[in-house]
C-alpha cells in the first residue's frame, strides 16, 4: 500500500509558517491561512478521500467540502488554541465527517459553488480521463477487500496507509488509544492477503 511504515516519523514540516502559527491567524479569521493549509494538505485528504471512495470526482469534491467545513468553523466559533503540532489530524477528521454524510456535503458544496463567480475558461482535461479510470479500477479492487474487514479496521488502515498518518494522529481522528490503533492494524495485516487473493472483478465494481 505504502513503503512507509506506520511507526515512522511524520514528514518533515512544510517551509513557511507553522501549522500553530496558520491556526492562529485562521481565529482572527484571515482567509490566507486557509489558503496555506490548503496548499499543504489538500493533497493528502484528496488521496484519502479518492481510496475511501474509489472515485477522484468524488474525492474532489469531498476535498471542497472539507475545506469549506473549515473555515465556516473558525467563521463561527473560535475553537481554541491547536492541540497538536500539525492540522493534517484534525482536516483528515473533518473529511472522515464529510465522507459519511455524502450527501449533506454535495448539497452545501453545490450551495456554495453556485454562490461563486463561473470560470472564463474550462481546462481540457482528456489526457488524464484514461489514467483516472486505470487508477479507480485498482482502487475499487483494493476497497473491494477492504469491504471485507470490520468497519473500525477498514478505517484504521486508510488513515495510517493511504493517508499515512502516524499512529498518534490517525488515534486522534478515530478518538481511541494508540494501543487500539497497533492492534487493528495487527489483525488488518494477517487477513488483507488472503482477502485480496479472493477479491473477484465482479467485487471491485
């Protein structure tokens, strides 16, 4: 999945200023900070989100959504001083949230996009349609043996694999202790081989 492993020390952090320093500037409601944190970790909630989903326009717009979650909640309320050193944990839980209400967040996100000024040019993006679709089939036969496995294990593992985040955080996301973390991950690696041995393509459609 990954050649990371998952009791490896995070990557190292972005140049500029500290994930600390951006959540503070997004309390006194500075949308550049968004913008920042956009930057550095969109990329990492669109590959969970393409993985827990098996679909980059869904993943796309689950990324949006996600972000858009974000900035109403510092809009809204203040949330306090960052508990961790890096943001990733706390917008990986925002797009586990958004991921489960589906349809809550197409509907807030279509809300949101028709409120925007329209595009003067739209990208050719033909290029890309064969090797997206390569890419989904291989997900959906991965996901297909995930299905597999009980849903606080399937979890786990696309929090430390796919989004690869270090134990502690993906704890923080799921809200259990790092031992619990260890011993999911344990008993996800003894089953996925044989399960992904048994996976037909009819499954991973």
């Amino acid at each position: 999945m990954t050649s990371r492993r998952p009791d490896m020390p995070p990557p190292a952090v972005p140049p500029g200023p500290s994930d600390d320093e951006l959540w503070e500037a997004l309390r006194r409601c500075e949308p550049a900070a968004l913008g920042e944190l956009f930057s550095r970790y969109s990329g990492i909630v669109h590959a969970y989100a393409v993985r827990h989903t098996g679909s980059y326009g869904s993943a796309d717009d689950a990324v949006q959504a996600t972000f858009i979650t974000a900035w109403r909640q510092f809009s809204r309320s203040d949330p306090g001083p960052l508990l961790q050193d890096s943001a990733r944990a706390w917008l990986l839980t925002l797009a586990r949230n958004e991921l489960r209400n589906t349809t809550r967040a197409k509907r807030r996100l279509a809300q949101f996009v028709s409120r925007q000024p329209m595009p003067l040019h739209h990208p050719d993006h033909a290029d890309t349609v064969a090797a997206r679709l390569d890419s989904e089939r291989h997900i959906q036969a991965v996901r297909a043996a995930l299905k597999r496995l009980p849903a606080h294990e399937r979890e786990t593992v696309e929090l430390v694999y796919w989004a690869e985040l270090p134990l502690a955080e993906a704890a923080a996301v799921l809200g259990v202790a790092e031992g619990t973390v260890k011993a999911r991950l344990s008993r996800a690696r003894r089953r996925l081989p044989a399960l992904l041995d048994h996976t037909g393509p009819e499954e991973a459609r």
